[in-house]
C-alpha cells in the first residue's frame, strides 16, 4: 500500500518483531521535524504508539481498526494510529 502512494514506510522495534524491514529501514529516509505518520500495529501484539515514542509527537489520534477476515470470520485485527507534528529531540 505505502509503495504506489510513494510513502516510506519504516519499521519500528526489536529487530524479532520487525525482521528484514531493520535493514531497508537504513536506506529509507528519516521522519523530519513536523511530519507526521502512521503506525500500524497488530491487536494481539498490544502496543501503543506512545510507549515507543513517547512525546516525540505531539498528537496522536485514536486508531482506526482494520479486520482482517477469512470465510467471513474475523482472524487479525490491526490498529492504524495517526502521529502527529515529529520533534525529534524529546
């Protein structure tokens, strides 16, 4: 989805979680200062955007869900979350 919209699309934590996406992340461009983004995470893997990055947006919005469904019967559910106005420096 990110490629024909020509987002970068980095991923973000231990390197078990996110594989080989911790080395395209080093030939991707970087979040500036005032840009925002979005982080996708798995309902299952409960995590919230501000325990990664803590104040270093200053907003982030209420995720919207995406269910994933096989047969007409939910399998995956996954929280899309808005961050916004980057400040790298907090």
């Amino acid at each position: 989805m990110a490629q024909p919209l020509h987002l970068t699309l980095p991923g973000v934590g231990p390197v078990e979680e996110i594989h080989r996406y911790q080395w395209l992340n080093l030939q991707r461009k970087q979040l500036y200062k005032g840009a925002d983004a979005y982080f996708i995470t798995a309902a299952d893997l409960d995590h919230h955007p501000s325990e990664i990055f803590g104040k270093q947006f200053e907003q982030i919005n209420a995720p919207d869900t995406i269910l994933i469904e096989r047969n007409q019967i939910p399998v995956r559910r996954f929280y899309v979350y808005r961050l916004k106005n980057y400040n790298p420096h907090f």
